[in-house]
C-alpha cells in the first residue's frame, strides 16, 4: 500500500468518524430539546386550565369585592406556598360575578382592592383599575385580567392554572375592556 | 530556599509553563498604561473571584428549593456563624463588580480602546456585561423573596409580550405555568452552571486577547490609528519606550484590587446582608416590589413611557442597543482615539450617565406609585382644616376617606401621582374642579360613581379653600358677568 492511499484512507476514515458522531449527536439532541421545550410541549396542552375552587358563595357577600385564594391544579411538594394564588372576587349582584387576576395587567405586580373609592390601585406603576376591572389610569394598556368562572354546588369555580400576562392568548379573550381615561 | 527552587525545578521540568509565565509577566508595556486608569479591568476580575469563593460558601448552606430557599437563607443570616457577612459580602461584591464593569467599560471608550485592533476583545466585552448583568438578575432571584416571586412575574410579563412566542417564552422562561418550584430550579442551575460558565469563558478569551495584542496605548491627541500601520507602531513603542509590566504596572493593580476588596468588606460590615424580605408568598399582597440597584433606572422608565410604545421600545430598545454598542469597533475601528478630539463620545457617555442616574434616583422615590397608606396614616395638616366651615371640613373628611390623599400631597404629605393641591384653588375654577373629579382625565380616574352628589359638592368646598390667604381663588371671569354684569369681582 502506498503511503498517498495510506493518508487518503485515514483521511477517509476521520470523515466517517465525522459523520458518525454527526449522526449520533442529532439523534442525541431530539431528546435534549424535546426535554429543554417539555414546559410548553406536554404540560401546556392538558392542565393549564382547570376548573378550580375559590371559595363557597356564602363568601362574598353581593355587592362587594373580596380577595380569595385557590390551589393551583399542578403542583409539586417542593413548590412551597406558590402553588396558592390570590385573585380578587366581585359578586356585581348576587348572581353575576367578574373574578379578576391579582397580577396588574402592566407588568404583574399584586394590585390591591380600595373599597372606599371603588378602585384597584397597583403598587409599582400606579396602574388604577375600576370596580369592574376597566382601566382607569397609569401605564397599564387593558383592564383587569378575567377569569371565567361558573357556580357549582353553593361554590364558585373558577378556570384558571396559567399566569396572566398581557401576552398570553387566554387572558386577552376574557380580559376586561379598555376605556378612554 | 533552596528546596524550595529544587521543587519549583522539578514541577517546571514536567509543566513546561515557567518560560511562558515569565515571558507574560514581564512583557513591555507602554509606559504610560502604568496608570490609575488602567486598573478597573483587574479590578472586575478579583471582584468575579470573590464572587466565585463566597458563593461556593453559600451553596454549602443554600437550598435551591421554592419551599426552603427563604429559610435557608434566615438561617445563612441568624443560624450560621458569619452566614450574614458570607452573605453581605457576596451582595456587595456583586454591586461592586457590576459598577467596576461599568466604570471599566467608559473608560476603555474614551480611550478608544475598542479599535483596531482590539474589535474582538471589546465585543467580548460586551458579552461580559451581559453575562454580569445576567449574574445580577438571577443571583436577585435566588434570594427568594417577595421581591424576587413579583420581579419573575414582571419578566414573565415583559416576555410575553414578544410578538408570536410570547406565551411559550413564558413557560419556558417560568419552566411551567405559574412561578414555582421549576422556576428557582431553572434560575439556580443559570446562576451557578451556565452564567459562570460563559464567564469564565470570555473572561479567558478577554485577557488571552489583552495579553497577545497588548494593552492599549495612552490616548494622544493627534495619534491617529491606521490599520496599515497600527501594529508597527505599537510594536516601536511598547519596545522603544516600554516598561516591563511586572512590576512597573501591576502594583496599582495589586492595590486597587485590595481597595475594592476592602470597600466591599466594609460595606458588608456596615449594611450587612439584602433581605431576604417578605416570605413568597404569591397570597400575601401588601407588598411594593422593587428591583435591585441596577435594575432600578428599568423600573422607572416603565413607568414613564406612554402604554402605547411601551411594548416596542421594551423589545426593541435592548436589541439597538446591545447592536451599537457590537457595531462601535467596525463604525469606528480607525480614527483618533483621545477622549479630548471626540466630543460626542464624551457627550454620549454623560447623556447615558445623567439619565441613568437620573431613573435610579426617581426609583429610589416612585413618585408615580400612590402611596398605599397615606389616606388612613396621614392627616390633613390642622392648618387646611383651621376656620373652615362644616361643609369644607366635610369635604376634607371626603378627601381621606375616598384615598384622594393616596395620589396627591398636601403639605408635602402624601401620594405623588397626581399633582400636589396645596394651591389647586388658583389653578382650577369651582365648575374645573367638579369636573375633573367626576370625569377625571389626566391619568386621574373618574370618581362620578363613587361619589355622591353632597359629597363631591363637599370635596369641591373643601379644594376651593385650598389657595394662599392672600391670593384669591381662580374664577371664570365670564361666568361672572353673564350671570350678574354689574358684579364682576370674585366672591
């Protein structure tokens, strides 16, 4: 054999080698995505979205707006107190409600409810909210994120599991309405 | 002595490395660089080292867990011997590294240290402030604290606003739906595998490039750089006129670099540990996030832009950004390198300068968040209330009970959302009055259905009165004919 077929074979042989490895690396990397992307491939399609408790009727008298809280459909033993969300209960007239995201449709921040003047104020931005979860002032560009919720053996249900963000598809079909400030 | 040069032999006969150490050592320098200008680049490295140590020493103790982070932590402060100052000193160390990045950063642009041929190191060192930066920001959310729950629900917010793959950003960003275990998980293995990893990486790319193409010269005005010539002249400088960089330059260095130490000992000392605050607890609402120090210009700007260029600037501002500042070294590769011939460098940086420091000093004060408790913590001053009449003091009733006081001061008490009304009476006539209270505008809600009739007649009273003794109020001097021509002064 002479030493140029020698080379070229070798040459030949580090190529394949290559390939090989090309080979087993895009097999390998399938399951690396496919693990990388599983929070928006498998999870995102069955439990975002449930049917949840807030609390029995007798809980929010007509009339008014209270804060209740509900246990989020998934969660671990190592999520701590994050798994228990906080979202704001209005009963319009003892039989219709709007049950409002505690996240400022800003930027997320915890918004509180004044009872005295009607309104929902936002610590961070000074987002402001009325009672119907419209927008009344600040930097946010919509209302209130809505739930939808349905009443149910004395207790009102609400269908919740995902964070509302201004982005999110579900939040902007149930959201609030905007108004001119 | 002599052993010790026997065992220094006998390990450099196997690692080689002793030349090569010794060559890089001591490899001339423009004499100049041997300045206190030049040592901000070794500083930001000691300080990346201290972070490297004391993090090791709180991942002994750290549990990466969304249900234990926040106690391990009170444990890193009040359980553990020096866990607070471990702690301290790594808050501190970090703030200091950020600033020492930055400061390091102006002054390799005035001293057009980015051109040819030193592209590459000043690109590589833009990566470097955004993998500090990253550092900052998931190090920020390991202190799992109110702060941090609130803080992940503004960037998920921020990154659900990207057209098309928002909501998957999201959830990727979130590792699930809603900020939970998978949240910290993904934000500790940033934070203690990839960021440092990536850093560590550049910074050996940074120095390998400072080492092979040497330090930048002392800028001279008149000094131009040619990429024909560049390289020949360095080369005739840094031989004719160098010095040896040990020990001629590194000294300052050495000294700098235990300043910085002891600033941020001291400090750790002083201030002690960040937080952490409130447990994360998403139910517990009484709560007014706030970023760390250099998030804080971000924070106030979200609050400034109209809500209809928000999203567009907040996507695309970063982008234009991070491309300037990679597109600098090719716009402007050749050319004069002395901040004294570059004026609009030196305007650009104080621009920059001013308005950063300009946010961060508003954040420090949120003049645009209401404050939560001033209508049921502070009173109206007794002198707004003295020799009022029933109807007025009503009014003055109406502005507390119904928040008013949340968002507008009197007497330097209260909210800044709205304008102060200590004087609102000489800008605003009675009908102005009523009507903005009714159907507010002006980034003030409307209060026409919340206020009954007598009580907004009441609140009107009250705001009327609310003008210097010796200054009448503003009135509608055509009302006041229309309605009687022979009376035309005010009440």
């Amino acid at each position: 054999m002479s030493g140029q077929n020698g080379i070229s074979r070798r040459a030949a042989l580090v190529k394949i080698g290559i390939l090989l490895n090309g080979i087993v690396g895009t097999a390998l990397a399938v399951p690396i995505v496919r693990y990388f992307l599983s929070p928006i491939i498998r999870e995102r399609k069955m439990e975002y979205g449930s049917w949840l408790s807030v609390g029995g009727l007798e809980q929010f008298p007509a009339g008014q707006t209270r804060l209740a809280t509900y246990k989020n459909p998934v969660v671990n033993s190592w999520d701590g107190k994050t798994g228990d969300i906080a979202c704001w209960v209005r009963n319009v007239d003892g039989q219709t409600f709007q049950v409002f995201a505690i996240n400022c449709a800003h930027l997320g921040c915890p918004v509180r409810w004044f009872a005295q003047s009607n309104l929902f104020m936002c610590p961070c931005h000074g987002g402001a909210y009325y009672q119907d979860g419209s927008r009344a002032s600040g930097p946010p560009e919509r209302g209130l994120f809505q739930y939808s919720y349905k009443v149910e053996g004395g207790k009102l249900l609400i269908k919740a599991g995902e964070m509302p963000t201004p982005g999110q598809p579900v939040a902007n079909k149930t959201g609030g309405k905007m108004t001119c400030a | 002595m002599r052993l010790i040069q026997k065992v220094g032999q006998w390990f450099d006969l196997r690692l080689q490395l002793g030349t090569t150490i010794r060559e890089t050592a001591e490899h001339p320098v423009p004499r100049e660089t041997a300045s206190w200008f030049y040592v901000f680049g070794s500083a930001a490295l000691t300080c990346f080292i201290l972070q490297v140590v004391t993090g090791i020493l709180l991942a002994l103790i750290y549990v990466p867990s969304v249900g234990e982070a926040w106690n391990s932590l009170q444990t890193l402060n009040h359980g553990v011997s020096l866990g607070w100052f471990i702690r301290a000193l790594h808050g501190w160390g970090s703030n200091f590294m950020v600033a020492i990045v930055l400061i390091h950063m102006v002054q390799v642009f005035l001293f057009g240290a980015y051109k040819f041929p030193r592209e590459l190191t000043w690109i590589v060192g833009i990566l470097l402030l955004l993998v500090t930066l990253g550092m900052a920001f998931t190090g920020q959310v390991l202190r799992f604290d109110q702060d941090a729950y609130w803080g992940l629900g503004i960037g998920a917010s921020i990154a659900s606003r990207v057209p098309v793959i928002g909501p998957w950003a999201v959830n990727l960003m979130l590792g699930g739906p809603i900020i939970a275990g998978a949240t910290l998980s993904r934000f500790f293995a940033l934070h203690v595998f990839v960021i440092p990893g990536l850093l560590i990486a550049f910074v050996g790319v940074h120095l390998l490039m400072v080492l092979k193409l040497g330090i930048n010269e002392w800028p001279m005005p008149g000094r131009i750089v040619r990429r024909a010539t560049y390289l020949q002249e360095y080369h005739e400088l840094t031989h004719r006129d160098g010095v040896p960089f040990v020990p001629n330059a590194v000294w300052k260095d050495i000294f700098f670099s235990g300043f910085i130490l002891v600033a941020i000992a001291v400090c750790a000392i002083h201030f002690g540990p960040f937080g952490p605050s409130g447990q994360p607890d998403p139910t517990i609402i009484q709560t007014a996030p706030r970023p760390d120090l250099f998030f804080l210009w971000l924070y106030a700007l979200l609050s400034f832009l109209p809500p209809s260029a928000e999203t567009p600037i907040l996507l695309i501002g970063p982008a234009i950004g991070i491309i300037a500042l990679l597109a600098l070294p090719f716009v402007a590769g050749e050319g004069e390198k002395s901040w004294r011939r570059r004026p609009i460098a030196v305007l650009t940086i104080l621009l920059v300068a001013v308005g950063l420091g300009t946010l961060t000093h508003l954040a420090e004060h949120t003049p645009w968040s209401p404050v939560m408790d001033a209508w049921s913590s502070q009173p109206i001053p007794a002198e707004f209330l003295h020799g009022r009449t029933a109807l007025e003091r009503h009014g003055a009733l109406v502005f507390q009970a119904k928040q008013c006081h949340n968002c507008h001061s009197l007497d330097d008490k209260g909210g800044q959302r709205g304008p102060a009304l200590d004087t609102v009476a000489l800008r605003l006539t009675e009908d102005q009055l009523i009507r903005q209270v009714i159907q507010g505008g002006g980034n003030m809600p409307a209060y026409g259905k919340n206020l009954t009739p007598a009580e907004t007649t009441a609140l009107v009273a009250f705001l009327e009165t609310l003008h210097p003794a010796k200054q009448k109020p503003a009135r509608n001097a055509a009302q006041a004919v229309a309605l009687d021509p022979n009376e035309v002064s005010p009440r």
